[in-house]
C-alpha cells in the first residue's frame, strides 16, 4: 500500500490509470512481450491482451517453465536475440 501512496505522490498518477493495453494502442512503437507459462504473479493472458491490443511491431514470447522474470535464465541467448532485435526495431521505428 505504501508504494501505491508513493507512486501517486512521486509519479504523479494513480496506479489504477496505468493501462499498458492503452498505451500500446495509442502509439505503434515496437513491443517485446515476454512471460513464463509458469509465471503466477503475472499469468500470460496479460501479455496475451497487451499483445492483441498493440499497433506497431509486436513479438509475445511465451517461455516454457519459466516463472515470473526468469526467461532470461531459461534461455539467455534467446532472450538476447530477441531484446536486440526489438532495440533494432525501434531504431527503425521513428
């Protein structure tokens, strides 16, 4: 609750506005989705919507056994290809 309180504060919106589904939608910069098909603190249905709602170049990379932010310990070269070639997208993109 504490860090809801300082996210408004410091940030200066409320945590609940926050909506990445919106903020892909309104603008078509590259996206690099990346979840664990064992990941219980954020499931893959979040990446999934993100994903569907996205304009520009978009990648959902759904790690197999992986937990929540583990992807790059379950696949390290992999996941370099793949956050590199999402850099080189958005060198391209503006």
């Amino acid at each position: 609750m504490m860090a809801m309180h300082s996210v408004e504060k410091e940030g200066g919106f409320k945590p609940e506005d926050a909506s990445p589904e919106k903020a892909v939608a309104e603008r078509p910069f590259p996206v690099l989705l990346i979840c664990g098909t064992r990941d219980h603190t954020i499931p893959c249905r979040h990446a999934e919507r993100i994903y569907k709602a996205a304009r520009g170049p978009k990648e959902l990379w759904v790690v197999r056994g992986a937990e929540h932010a583990s992807a790059l310990g379950r696949a390290p070269e992999e996941y370099e290809a793949r956050v590199v070639s999402l850099f080189q997208k958005a060198s391209h993109a503006f």
